[in-house]
C-alpha cells in the first residue's frame, strides 16, 4: 500500500513509522517472506528505505563521518606526483 507523503519534516516520518505498526503491514510482511524468522529483517528493511526516502542517512559513510567530524579527513587519492615529491627507484 503507498502511503501519501506529506512532506518530509518529523510529523511526516512519524505518521509514516505509524503505519508500519499496522497489522495491515505487519500481515504483508508476513506473507512476503518465506519463513516467519525472515520477517523482522523485512521490517528492518522496510524501516531503513523509509528513512532513506525522507533524506536521512542510516548508513555510516566516509562523507557522513567528515561532515560530523571535520578533523577526519579523507585520505587523497593517489595521483599525479610533482618531481620534488617522487619517490626514487
């Protein structure tokens, strides 16, 4: 069932969490997996692209860490040496 966003502020992302409490979602899940020990990973899923689709990250990436932390830095990637910097063979 597509629930209608309306919006993508915390009042949106809460009514959404609401219905994923619903027995009506609860039975999707249910009869979605093949076994009933796979249900609560479909829920987690479910959880995490909800919150992907409302712009908040629920993965920790290297960008992630260095906004948060601006003493991270992330290393250079290999390229182009000057000649005072080459090492010698």
């Amino acid at each position: 069932k597509q629930v209608q966003k309306t919006g993508k502020g915390p009042q949106a992302i809460a009514q959404a969490m609401l219905e994923l409490e619903k027995q009506e979602f609860k039975r999707v899940v249910l009869d979605a997996c093949s076994s009933q020990t796979l249900a609560p990973f479909a829920k987690t899923y479910a959880l995490n692209r909800l919150m992907n689709e409302f712009g908040v990250e629920t993965s920790l990436s290297q960008l992630a860490l260095s906004k948060a932390f601006k003493e991270l830095k992330p290393p250079k990637a290999p390229g182009r040496l000057s000649k005072g910097l080459k090492p010698k063979a």
